[in-house]
C-alpha cells in the first residue's frame, strides 16, 4: 500500500503537477487528497472513495446508471488523464482487491 501511494506522489512529482493543484481541478479538498496518500484514510466512502477512485487505487462502483450517484465528475486536463491512466495500471492485486481495502497495511502517522 505505502509503495503504491508513493508511486502516485511520484508520478504527479514527475509530471510537475502538485497535490494541491490536481485536488483542485478536480474538485476534491486539498487535506483529503493528502490524507489519502498518506494512508490515514479507508477510502470506503464519501469523498475519500472518489479521490482513491480518481487516483485509479479504487474501481468506481458502477453505481452511477442505477441514478444512485448524484455526484457529476469535474472535468479534467488531457495531462490530468494520462496521469490517471497511468495509475490505474497495477491498481489492484492479484486477488482484484483495491489496496485501501487492505486496512492492515496501512500504517498510521
């Protein structure tokens, strides 16, 4: 879990974009995008889950043709989606399982 928050640190680093300005384009609270790279955070809900979602940690829920997702997505930059396309790679593991669902490997700081 921390190796793969770390690569997506990286990857926006790498690509001259800050955490600040990606949460923002986007939408999200700047402290909340922050929590959840850091791992302080289940991403099970709310915001947190869009954000490990809009991350590519998590898969969407698909819930939104059920009219059960009220939320419109922001639009992105074409930069922004190829950053996202990147983290998507790799985005789960062998299992299919979403490493925010894996509580135990997230270490508190």
């Amino acid at each position: 879990m921390k190796g793969r928050l770390a690569e997506i640190r990286l990857l926006l680093e790498s690509n001259g974009i800050s955490v600040s300005e990606w949460a923002k384009e986007r939408g999200f609270r700047r402290s909340n995008v922050y929590a959840v790279l850091a791992g302080r955070v289940r991403c099970r809900r709310g915001e947190a889950h869009r954000i490990a979602v809009a991350l590519g940690l998590k898969r969407p829920l698909g819930l939104a043709g059920n009219g059960l997702s009220t939320r419109q997505q922001p639009q992105t930059s074409e930069r922004a989606r190829d950053i996202e396309t990147q983290a998507l790679n790799g985005a789960t593991d062998t299992l299919g399982r979403a490493p925010c669902d894996d509580v135990e490997e997230i270490v508190m700081t």
